[in-house]
C-alpha cells in the first residue's frame, strides 16, 4: 500500500552490527531538494546584491573624497578671484592717477592673472599642460622680445640623448614629423585651447592622430634639426598664443 510513497537510505556499520534504514516519504524529500535549491539561489542573489552594495558604497566614498577636495579647490578658486579683481582695482587707479589711457596694462595683468589662477586650480585636470616633460637643466628661458628682437618661444631643457620625453596633458598627437629646424618634432592638441610642441628630439614613439594621456612617453630626446647640443625644446600655447612653460611646472 505504501509502495513508491518512500526512498529508504540504509546505514551499513563497519563492524558486525544490524543495518539501519532511514525512510523519507517522497514528498518530505523532494520538498527538501528544493529547499535546498530555492535556498541555494537565494544566497547567490544575497551574495551579487552585497557586492553590488559594496561596490556602489566604495564608489560613493571615492566619489565624496573628490568632491571635498573639488570643493577646497573651488574655495582657493574663489580667494584667488577676489584677490585678483582687488589687484585690477588697483591697477585702475593707479592708471587713473597716472593719466594712463592704454589698454592694456591691466587686461594683460588680468590675462596673466587668469592664466595662473587656472594653472594653479586645475592642475588636477590632466588635459592642461602640468609639470615638466623630461628632467634636466634649464639651458633656455622663454623670450618674447629679446634685446636685439630675437625670440625664443620655448623652454630649452638640456639632457642626456635618449631620455623619455613625456606627454604634460591628454591630448591628440597634431604632428609627429620632421622639421628643418626643430628636427624631429611632435605637437600635441590638448582639445581646450592648448597645444604642446616638443622638439629636437632623437626619435618620436607616437604618430600623427594617436591619443595620449599625461605622463605616456612620447618620444627620446635628442639633437636633430638646427641645434647645439642634445635638449629639449618645450613650447605651451594657449589659442595659438605662445605662453612661459615655465607657469606650468610643477
């Protein structure tokens, strides 16, 4: 009568003993199977769920250690920008007083100023210039207007031949080729105004089109084209404008 309603499990000792048998009604035990397995999926949904929590806690831990020191950095912003309109007040009656009636004292004060005050703040952004592109001896000084009219629109950085030469700012690689003067010469558009150059050098390790990140190498230092010696010619343009690389040195 009770055929088929029960599986029987039958324990057999090792020493000389009677056998015993465990009977489980066929519900109980398929009931038992799956429990097991409705359970077994609960855990691994518990498991993803707790590790979706973890990930997304980490996340927003990261997420608030940015935005506190984008805040102090916003507050440095915000000191740096009340000092400077005070400096432009000032220079307005200075040039008040003075009679002065050209431009462009202080709108070149407050170019400077803003250009700085960038610098300064957003370091942290990795697409402006940052920090020196290889290290060795300042030999060169940027000059707009010398005194016999000669200009010198970079940094020249002398160092050993084959030194890596790196990428200061994401960017787009404009132009990696040969110039008459500048030798081997590689031009970085950093895709917000700025641009980089990096000249004379031995051989370039990226090509026209590539993408680069701050700090990638980009080239061996050299002495190609018209130079006197092994270095590195480092020029920063902000708008086609040449600026002093040396604002943007760490």
């Amino acid at each position: 009568m009770s055929k088929g309603k029960y599986y029987s499990i039958l324990f057999v000792p090792d020493e000389s003993g009677n056998p015993k048998t465990i009977r489980f009604r066929k519900f109980w035990f398929k009931f038992f199977i799956y429990l097991m397995i409705v359970g077994l999926i609960a855990l691994v949904i518990a498991i993803v769920f707790y590790g979706k929590l973890v990930s997304e806690a980490m996340e927003a831990r990261r997420l608030r250690i940015e935005n506190e020191a984008l805040m102090e950095q916003h507050t440095e912003y915000l000191l740096l920008k009340q000092e400077l309109e005070t400096n432009r007040e000032i220079v307005s009656r200075i040039k008040m007083l003075a009679g002065i009636d050209t431009m462009d004292v202080s709108d070149s004060l407050t170019a400077d100023s803003t250009i700085l005050a960038e610098i300064a703040i957003n370091h942290i952004n990795t697409q402006i210039p940052y920090g020196y592109p290889l290290r060795g001896f300042i030999s060169k000084r940027f000059t707009e207007f010398g005194l016999f009219g000669e200009k010198h629109l970079g940094l020249d950085i002398t160092c050993p031949e084959e030194t890596f030469v790196h990428s200061t700012a994401d960017g787009v690689v404009d132009f990696a080729g040969w110039d008459d003067y500048f030798g081997n010469l590689i031009r970085i558009n950093h895709q917000n105004g700025y641009e980089t150059v990096y000249a004379h050098n031995k051989e370039s390790r990226v090509d026209k089109g590539e993408q680069v990140k701050r700090g990638d190498v980009i080239a061996l230092s050299g002495n190609s084209g018209i130079s006197s010696g092994p270095h590195l010619h480092y020029e920063v343009l902000k708008n086609g404008k040449p600026l002093d690389p040396e604002r943007f040195l760490e």
